[in-house]
C-alpha cells in the first residue's frame, strides 16, 4: 500500500525505514572505512539486489563513492564503497581533570585540520561549563563549518557520567538541567557524552586491540587509572553508567586520601599524578635523571617529561613508572579474578611508555593471580594511545547515528531543509 497510494502520509513509514537503512550503511562505512556490496548487505541484513539498489541510490546523491576494488581472492574482484570527505563532520572532546583536546573528525573518519588543546581544570571550578562550552563555539567558528554539517558533538570526560540523562556527577556541574541540554542550547548540535575511559574502550572495541574481542579491560592511565569493559563483544557501563571505576578499589592501607574523598584507593599509588609528585621529590633529593631540570615543573609536564625519559631508558624514570605499573598489576589481578578477561589493554596518556608497564603488571598478576585464572589472559599496549579518547568520542556519536539525526532535525526545527541523510 504504501508504495502506491497517494497519501503521502502511508509513504511515510516506508520512507523511513529505507533512510534508516542507508544511515545503518553510512555508520557501517564510518566504523569500517570501505566496504564491498556483499559486505553492506550483510551488515544490513538484506538482500544483495536490494542493498545495490540502495548503493546506486546513495553514490547518485553524493552520500557513497567508488573507491577502488578488494583484495583479489580469486576471480573478479568487488567494486568497494566510502564515505566522501565532506559528507559530514563530527567534533570529538576528549576532556581529562586539567587538559581539553577537541578535534574535527571527518565523514571519512580522518581528522580535520589541528587538535585544539587547553588548560580546563575541572576540580573546584564552577565556571568550567561555561569555559567548555566557549571554546566549543571558538573552536566551531574558527573551523568554518556549517552546523548542519556536523552531526554531533561527543565527549568524553572523567568524573561519575550518566551517559543516559547527560549528567556528569562529578564535573561540569550546570546551573540547572543537564551538562548536555547546556551545550545543545547553547550551540544547536546534538551533544553526547560519556565517561573518558568506557570511550577509550570503545575505540578499542572498533578499531583497537580489541576488535573481535569478547571480554577485555582496557585500562586508561592518566591522572586516575580508570576503566572500560568489554563483555561479550560490546561495551559494558552498568546500571547507570558508572562501571569501571577502577581508580577507587579500595586497595592500600597506606592512609592517604583519594580525589573520591576515601583512603587507600588504588589511585592513590599508581596516577600519573602521582608518579609526577614522586619524580619531583626524588629529583629534589638528588635522584639522576635526564629530566634533573624538572623538579620544579609543573605536574602534567613532569608525567610526559618522566614517560619521554622512560621510553629513552632513564632508569629513574622507568623505576617510577614500575613502582605504578605493580600496583596497577595488584588492582589487573582482583580483574582477572572477576571477570577472566582473553585481553589486557594499557591506554591512555601514560600507555604512551609502551612496554614499560608489560613486565611489573604481568608480576604482580603472577603473584596475586591462581594461575589457571590467569593464564590466558594477555597484555597489550594501546596501538592508539593518547587519541584513544578523541576518536571513541567519535564513534559514540556514529554509534548513535540515527538518533542523532532525529533529535538534530527536532530540536532546530528545520525539516524541510535536511531532505538529505545529512
């Protein structure tokens, strides 16, 4: 019926089905990059005629192009399919307690032009909303790129975040409402966010260590050692989003007070915060280190300076980072108990060390570990390191395409002018 009758109100529900289907093949491309015809008909679950019908549809408008052939297996070989450059553009923040990265990402899944980096302390800052949400507009209009050609904004922030209702309870505390209603008045974009360390895992799961994983912990060392687990294949956050705080097991009697308020969390041993006070003090003590002109820096240059020296062979360096690394390995072995992950992922700021952490964590996981737990179980160093958390800001608004899209056209009220997907 709804083919053929003049009611245009019946076509309605067929023409929405076929633009959800193209925007499931738009997502497809965005996580996969390029794809063959047979590929995009399995990733939608319909038959090959019918997805060329919608590939032909969608390389007319300007929505897919040709990009080339497969591998050849034997035969003749499939014409693959992506994304134009400019079909569409995400901005992607990646927030941790004192530094602010955002970035354009493009349909093609490439970054656009600079990362934009600033000092935002979020601790005891009552105007850090406010601050965010500036650089957001500064950073949009320096970009020139028209709004509704950025589909979303995603970000990813540390603190306990209710991806569901936009609230982080930590941080970023606004006036009234929620911190995502915030931004989406004052800039227009649809807004998501979510917590820095289940976006990094999330990274991780598309186009990390991860990928075709079913069950792995992805650790993100930074100013805390947060958490984001992987169960059977997808992204696990919990009730309301909290799961992977593990920054604050309660693992050490040694009385020192936590950034949550307790004392002896595993924080409190093994941030890079904490390595950085621990190098300054060393140093001050007459430590030798290539970094011996650091001890009066500030904290977040003294971290990166103290990874640089470990990944050149600084002994000092390497020692701080260890002593980190252990006590880490004690909170991995509580994991491994839990949860019998295949796969171990260090990420974050601190995984750019590289191998520095493998050996002191896999010690302290054959020493507080039952082996038969244990022994499956691998360790990896993050391919993506530090963009971890940009590009999972991304792939949480793609994750949420089709939403997306309905609240952008809602909330600006402008329907007949995005005829288009985009």
């Amino acid at each position: 019926m709804g083919y053929y009758s003049k009611n245009t109100s019946m076509l309605a529900p067929v023409n929405a089905k076929k633009d959800n289907l193209k925007r499931k093949i738009i997502k497809t491309l965005f996580f996969s990059k390029e794809l063959s015809c047979n590929e995009l008909s399995e990733s939608i679950s319909k038959s090959v005629p019918l997805t060329t019908q919608y590939i032909n549809e969608m390389v007319s408008s300007g929505q897919l192009m040709e990009s080339g052939y497969a591998s050849s297996t034997g035969g003749r070989r499939p014409q693959v399919f992506s994304l134009p450059l400019e079909l569409f553009y995400v901005v992607s923040v990646a927030m941790d307690q004192l530094i602010t990265r955002i970035a354009l990402i493009s349909s093609e899944n490439k970054y656009v032009g600079e990362v934009e980096k600033f000092d935002l302390k979020l601790a005891n800052n009552p105007n850090s909303l406010e601050e965010l949400i500036a650089h957001l507009k500064s950073f949009i209009k320096k970009n020139k790129i028209p709004a509704d050609k950025i589909i979303g904004i995603g970000i990813g922030m540390p603190g306990f975040v209710d991806p569901k209702k936009g609230i982080n309870h930590s941080f970023l505390q606004p006036a009234s409402g929620s911190v995502v209603s915030a931004i989406e008045e004052a800039i227009g974009i649809p807004v998501l966010i979510d917590n820095d360390s289940s976006l990094i895992a999330l990274a991780e799961l598309k186009w990390g260590a991860a990928k075709n994983k079913d069950h792995v912990m992805v650790i993100n060392i930074g100013w805390g050692v947060g958490l984001g687990i992987i169960a059977d294949g997808k992204l696990f956050r919990g009730n309301q989003g909290f799961a992977g705080e593990f920054s604050h097991i309660p693992i050490f009697d040694n009385n020192k007070q936590c950034s949550c308020g307790k004392y002896g969390c595993l924080e409190t041993e093994t941030s890079l915060l904490v390595v950085a006070q621990k190098v300054i003090k060393g140093l001050q003590n007459g430590k030798v280190s290539v970094i011996k002109n650091m001890a009066k820096g500030d904290i977040e240059t003294v971290a990166k300076k103290t990874i640089e020296a470990a990944q050149m062979g600084d002994r000092f360096s390497i020692e701080a980072l260890s002593d980190s690394a252990y006590n880490i390995g004690r909170g991995v072995a509580i994991l491994i108990h839990l949860l019998n992950p295949e796969l171990i992922v260090i990420s974050g700021l601190g995984s750019l060390a590289g191998k520095v952490w493998i050996a002191p964590i896999q010690q302290a996981i054959n020493e507080h570990c039952i082996p038969k737990i244990a022994e499956d179980t691998e360790i990896k160093i993050s391919t993506l390191g530090y963009d971890g958390e940009l590009v999972g800001a991304a792939a949480l608004v793609m994750e949420n395409y089709e939403n997306l899209r309905q609240l952008h056209h809602i909330k600006t009220n402008t329907k007949n002018k995005h005829k288009s997907l985009v």
